[in-house]
C-alpha cells in the first residue's frame, strides 16, 4: 500500500467537519477522497489548517504549520501554489485544482508549473478549457467529484412532493438572478409555490466572512421576497439536506461561470430531483436535458420548464426516476480508482 499526502492551506477544516454541519464542496470533495483512499488500506495523511491533530475514519489529520512529512509515493497539492513543490522527495506530485484555472496565469503558479510539471487534476471539461492549452504543467487530467453514497442510495419516491423548489448553491452564484424570475414569472404563475434557500456564508468559512456583505444584499433580497412564497434557511448537514430534497420538487440553478463542477447540482440529481439549469459553464455537464430535468437558453425557456416540473406529476415522476438511474454512475470510490492509478508502480 501506499503513502499518499494531501496538503491543503485554505479554510479550517477535518474529518469530523461534514457531521458537525455544512461544508463547502472542494473541502467535502476532500475528506471524501482521502476517507475512500485509506479505507483501501492507504496511509493517508492530511496537512491543511485544521485546529489540532486527529485521525478520523483512518485518515491522518495535522495541522500544516507543524510540517510536512519527508516521503510520500503519491503527494496531491491541492490548489495553493506554494503548495506544489513542498515534497521534493515524493515518488510523484500532482496539483489539483477546483477554480476556473484562469488565476494560474500567474507567475508564482506559472514558475513552479513550468519547473517542476505535475500532472494537472480538473474536474470536468469545462473546467479543464479555463487553462489556455499553451499554459505550463504537466498532463492534464480530468477526475469528477464522486458523489457521496448516501445521496447515491436515497429510495423512489412514489409521489410527487409538493411545489416545492430548492436552492443549495453559493448566493453569489446567480442567485440575485433566480430570485428576480421567480418574482416576475414564476410566482405569479403558481403563487401556492415555495423556493427554499439553503445558502449562505458559513458554508464558505473564511472566503465567505470576507463576501459576507454581498452574500447579505442578496439574502436580504431574498427576504423582501418572503409573501411571494421565498423561504430562508440556514445551511444544513448533509444528512439533514437530503431530508430536504426529498421534499423538493425541483433545483433551480441558473449556473455561473466560475462554476467548475456544481457538486450541489450532482447532489441533488443523485437523489432524485429533477433541475432546471441554464446553458452556463459547468451546470450542463450535471444535468441531462429531457431526461433529468432541462438545459435551457433563454429565461422564457427555464421559467417553462421550471413551473412544468412543478405542477405536472407525472413528468416529475419520470424525471425523478431518471435522475437516480442515471446520475448515481460515479462516486468515490471510482474517483479514487482514478486517482490511485497515478500512484507510481
């Protein structure tokens, strides 16, 4: 077996994080990654900025100010720069990557691409196009996110839930937009209809201290929007979310373009809701148009399918059913095939 090493120098977090609430999707991505590789027998060590040393579900958690090991067959940068060449003596560095790649194009990330060429890890393609083909690094792979088991095994629902739509993504992330169609056409349509929230800062840790006073203007938007049937909740675990989308109908999600995965979108159709998305980065790589839910191009076209899906049973019906036969294909355990494959032999 082998030694594989995480670092990571973003927000605070371990193990334990997604059991005591909700957590963003590149940090759940990796305690997930890492708690599928040392269940395989790997030893798995983490270095990130969480509190204190600990061991959760045989992955080894320390704070990286206290240092990085010396040896490592597989050492996984994951996305700070000055990350990338603090193993030399590993077997094999890769550097994964999450954002749109764009803020590589600078030169403390370009220097150490070009130098040292590890092989890139993104998460899909559109992700992977956000870095310009002449750019320096090494290969240049792509690995989805694996969605979790326990969205992946959530039982058929027989009847339709009520019109209920549900929001779980960043507020930043086109929010402001969904908010504004949902008053203009969507409520005056089907006014007994309900879009529940489930955004906001806490998810983001210190990112979302720092964006707190835009994430506000949109949730304050939100609440002026409370007699139109848009209803603010706090973010909530992951085992508490899926409770929550079994009781919705339908995710709205107009997409962004720095969104690289949308592993809320992945979530929600591994569990059987059906989504409506518009044609806008990486959104249309989780949904299947006509089958799962819509990919639309106008917003004529999304507030159509959006009340369709509200209001017919039987369309809902289906689309459910598609959404958890046919978005359940890749979880972790095939993304961690994919990453133990670049253990060197």
């Amino acid at each position: 077996m082998a030694c594989i090493v995480l670092a990571d120098d973003g927000i605070e977090f371990d193990g334990q994080s997604p059991a005591r609430g909700p957590l963003g999707g590149v940090e759940s991505s990796v305690v997930n990654l890492t708690k599928e590789l040392a269940a395989r027998g790997h030893e798995v060590l983490v270095r990130n900025k969480c509190s204190e040393a600990n061991t959760v579900e045989g992955v080894h958690w320390l704070p990286i100010a206290e240092g990085m090991p010396k040896y490592a067959d597989l050492y996984i940068a994951n996305r700070g720069d000055r990350l990338i060449p603090m193993m030399p003596h590993a077997k094999r560095t890769i550097f994964w990557v999450h954002n749109p790649a764009r803020y590589l194009l600078k030169w403390r990330y370009m220097v150490k691409l070009w130098k040292l060429k590890p092989p890139i890890i993104f998460i899909g393609d559109y992700h992977s196009s956000t870095y310009p083909s002449w750019a320096p690094g090494g290969r240049r792979l792509i690995i989805p996110y694996g969605i979790s088991e326990d969205f992946r095994v959530v039982s058929v629902s027989k009847v339709a839930p009520p019109r209920r739509a549900i929001f779980t993504s960043n507020p930043l992330r086109s929010l402001d937009w969904l908010l504004s169609v949902w008053q203009r056409k969507i409520h005056p349509i089907l006014p007994d209809a309900e879009l529940h929230l489930f955004s906001g800062a806490i998810t983001y840790g210190a990112v979302g201290i720092k964006k707190e006073k835009e994430i506000l203007a949109v949730l304050n938007q939100a609440r002026a929007l409370k007699a139109k049937g848009v209803v603010i909740r706090d973010p909530v675990s992951k085992s508490k979310l899926i409770d929550e989308f079994q009781k919705s109908r339908v995710m709205l999600y107009k997409g962004d373009e720095n969104e690289t995965f949308c592993l809320a979108l992945g979530e929600a159709q591994a569990a059987g809701v059906p989504a409506v998305v518009q044609r806008c980065g990486s959104v249309v790589e989780r949904v299947r148009d006509g089958l799962t839910g819509a990919i639309t191009d106008t917003e004529d076209a999304f507030v159509e399918a959006s009340v369709k899906l509200l209001t017919d049973d039987k369309y809902w019906l289906t689309t459910h059913k598609n959404s958890q036969a046919l978005q359940r294909g890749w979880g972790w355990s095939q993304a961690a095939d994919a990453f133990e494959s670049l253990i060197p032999k």
